[in-house]
C-alpha cells in the first residue's frame, strides 16, 4: 500500500480542466463575446500545482490498474513463496511418517502413503518408494506376479531418485539393491552386466564397510554381506561380527526375518566347526 500512496500523489488534484470556457479566463485571454474580458485583460494565471492536461479520469484509471498490477505481482510473490514453504514443510511431514510406518514394520501402509506421491520429484521421498515397493514384494502373501512388478517398479523409482539428486546416497544404495533384484528376471547375462553397474553404485567389501560407514546398520543384507565375505576371507572373527549384528538386527520386514534366520544358521554352522 505504500506504493499506491507514493503514486496517486501523482494523480490530478481538484476537478482538473473543466469546459474551454476555464482556458481562456486563465490564460488570459478573451472567450469569444467576453467584452469584460477585452477591456480588462487578466494575467495569465501562474498553473495550479498537479494540474494535469487531458483527461484526468483516464489518467487515473491508469495509474490505478499499474498501482493494482504491482500489488497483484507483490501478492503474487508472496503467495508462492509460502507455497514452496508449505510444500517442504509437507514433504517433512510425510518422511516423518513414512520413517515412523517402516520402523514399525508395517510395510504395506508404508507402500500405500508413498505411492500417493509416486509423481513427485524429490528423491527422499522417491528412494523411500523403492524401498517400500521391494518390502512389498518380499512379502510371503505377494503372488509371483505382482512381485515381479513391484521389483521392476521399485527399480524405476530408485532411478528417479538417482536422476533427481545424484549425491543422494541412499538412492545409490536403493537403486544398487534393486538393479540386483531385476537380475533375478532378466538372466544370468543381464545379471553379470548387472553386476558392473552395481559396482559404480554399492558392492564387495569395499563398498560395504564404506555403506556402513555413512549410514550404520542401514540394511540388514549389509551386515549378512560383510559376515559372509569375510567367511570367504576365512576371518571368522569379523565374519562372527557382522553376522551376530545381522542376527541381532531389528527385524522390520519379512526380508529381514529371513536374513535373521540365515546368519543364525551361518553363526550355528560356524560354532559346529569350531
């Protein structure tokens, strides 16, 4: 509103210019059959401040619509910086949930919130989907169908997570674990192929300890991969480690139930040989 007062100074003051009477007696000079105004000629009279030539009234429509196309775009502004404001403020909101649905191992309504946001273009919310479409899929009660399609769909999801945010860690790691599960439909080919991508994203030891590392006890099969390499290393005492911390590993999903089961036999076998 301090605009439109620093402009409508600039409108015209008074009734502006009237009929073509008011011009001459002003400027002194006569009207056509003023016999006063020839015998007394009048000075010219020095011009009002802010008056204005022309029609006053359209100029004052105008400088109304600028005054009121300003504010529209000011108004403008604001409006859209509170949506992006409220935007991230709800994506907030629902990562808090979804964090909250899969610590609680209630996978299928973790699935059912995100899917609402499939379209979205942030990659917290995308990785989180892939995630979720693979917890799907390894349920026991998921037909071999559907769960091919959730493993192709978590897939995509973790790639569009990749493609919004490249330095995004856990979109590396999600769409490393899910390239590995499509291997499973594709042939043992493709799977090799596979392999080498999954390399430049999250594999072997290296990659492992370094996932680790940035995000502690992030997956399950993390910690039942580590324990199995170093079998294969033959360094019990560390593959007893990373398998009794698989073991221990709070199971959220049917996957990490079975990863449980595993590295307790892997613990059991490992102290028969001993």
């Amino acid at each position: 509103m301090a605009v439109a007062a620093r402009l409508w100074r600039f409108l015209p003051l008074g009734r502006g210019l009237g009929s073509w009477r008011e011009l001459p007696a002003a400027a002194g000079i006569a009207a056509p059959g003023d016999s006063a105004a020839l015998r007394y000629p009048r000075r010219p009279a020095l011009a009002a401040p802010y008056r204005v030539m022309g029609n006053p009234g359209t100029l004052k429509k105008g400088l109304l619509v600028s005054v009121l196309s300003y504010l529209g775009f000011e108004t403008y502004q604001v409006i859209s910086q509170a949506a992006v404001v409220h935007a991230t403020a709800k994506v907030e909101e629902i990562l808090e949930q979804a964090d909250y649905l899969y610590e609680s191992g209630e996978t299928e309504k973790l699935y059912q919130l995100l899917s609402q946001y499939k379209e979205s273009d942030d990659a917290e919310l995308l990785w989180r989907l892939a995630r979720a479409s693979r917890d799907v899929a390894q349920l026991s009660r998921t037909s071999e169908e559907e769960k091919k399609l959730l493993v192709y769909e978590a897939l995509e999801y973790a790639k569009r997570a990749l493609e919004k945010n490249e330095s995004n860690f856990a979109a590396h790691k999600w769409y490393a674990i899910c390239i590995s599960d499509v291997g499973d439909y594709e042939g043992i080919k493709v799977k090799i192929a596979n392999a080498y991508v999954i390399k430049e994203h999250f594999e072997a030891l290296g990659y492992f300890h370094r996932a680790e590392q940035v995000d502690p006890n992030f997956y399950s099969k993390n910690l039942l991969l580590l324990g199995k390499t170093y079998l294969r290393l033959h360094n019990k005492k560390l593959a007893a480690f990373w398998l009794m911390k698989a073991k221990d590993y709070p199971a959220h999903t049917e996957e990490d139930k079975q990863i449980q089961t595993e590295a307790a036999q892997l613990l059991t076998s490992f102290s028969d040989k001993n």
